[in-house]
C-alpha cells in the first residue's frame, strides 16, 4: 500500500471515529425513534353503531409509552457520552444498547398484537373495555424497529471509537503519562498537552 493511499485509508478511519460523528448518529437515531411516536401506529375502524366515530388514530405514544421513555434514554446517553470518560462510555454504551432493544420489543408486540394495544384508546373512545375492532398498523412502528436497530449499532460502535477520543480530565491525562515513562517535560510538551486539553501539571 502506497502512503498516499494509506493516508487516505488512516483519513477515512478518523472519520469514522470522530466524537461528533458517533454522538451525532447516536442523537438523530435516538429523535427518529422519538419521532416515530408522535405519529399514528394503529389505525382502528370501530362499529359504526357503537360510536358516532367509527376511525380512531392511535399514536406510538399511546399504543407503546415506553418507547418514548426509552427514546429520551439514549438521548441523555448520547449527550452524556461526549463527556464521559473511558469507563463510562462502556456503562452509557450498554444503556443505549438496552434502550434499543427495549423499543424493538415493545414496537414488535405491537406489530404482533395491535389490537390489544389499541386496547386501552378503543376503550376510551367507546367506553368498553375489551371490545372488539378491525385494526392495521402503520409504517411507523417498522420504522421504530428499524432506528432502534441503527441505535443498537452504535451502542456497539460507541465504545470502539471511544478508544480514539482524547481525554479531557487531569486524571486521565496523568495517567497517559505515566504510561509514556516520567520523564522530563519542557514548554513545548506542555503547550502540546495544554492543547489536547490536558493538564501537564
């Protein structure tokens, strides 16, 4: 491999690696699964008969509450891996990772069983309880299922970057330079450490 092209390669793999780029894709999945909720999951037909309006809209938010808590969950856990240290990344990356899986359970039992989680608006809408409708569901909670899946992926791909970061705390710093050997430190080490944010103190 030529150094151009092995310049090139290096150049793709900090791409890939950067803090923004993980936190970013981490954020705008953990809003797409978000999103989703706000949208109709299950549309529910209702005998004419019983009610005056027989089409009822059934939100993600209503048909699965907790896919909007986890949602907001991994949205934190995005924020918070920008600043968090190495271990944490690793805590915060599995808090991400069962958010995801949490939301692929939840939108699953609905696309396995809408009517029962249109159960609870088709009872508040007609006054019964376990009453009977003809129910289809929207794209929506496949989407879900989707996002959460991308979002379960960069649970994975959070702390394998992170390996790339730098650190941003004295502790850590010292620590690296301990693993460098304890020697000498002149300016220019200093204003080099002082610009990756570390303390050379």
């Amino acid at each position: 491999m030529t150094a151009k092209a092995q310049d090139k390669t290096t150049g793709v793999e900090r791409r890939w690696t950067r803090k923004s780029t993980v936190v970013l894709a981490t954020v705008i999945l953990a809003f797409a699964v978000f999103g989703t909720t706000t949208q109709t999951w299950i549309e529910v037909r209702l005998d004419p008969a019983a009610v005056s309006n027989s089409n009822l809209q059934v939100p993600g938010n209503k048909a699965a509450t907790a896919v909007t808590a986890l949602a907001l969950v991994a949205l934190a856990g995005a924020l918070a891996a920008s600043i968090a240290g190495r271990i944490a990344r690793w805590i915060i990356a599995v808090i991400i990772g069962l958010s995801a899986v949490g939301t692929i359970l939840a939108a699953g039992t609905v696309l396995g069983d809408p009517l029962g989680a249109a159960q609870g608006s088709i009872a508040a809408a007609t006054g019964v309880s376990g009453g009977q409708a003809a129910v289809s569901t929207t794209v929506f909670p496949v989407l879900a299922v989707a996002a959460a899946a991308l979002l379960a992926g960069c649970a994975v791909w959070l702390p394998l970057a992170g390996r790339h970061w730098k650190t941003r705390t004295k502790y850590d710093a010292a620590g690296r330079a301990g693993e460098r050997g304890t020697g000498p430190v002149d300016e220019i080490d200093s204003w080099d450490s002082l610009s990756r944010g570390e303390d050379p103190t």
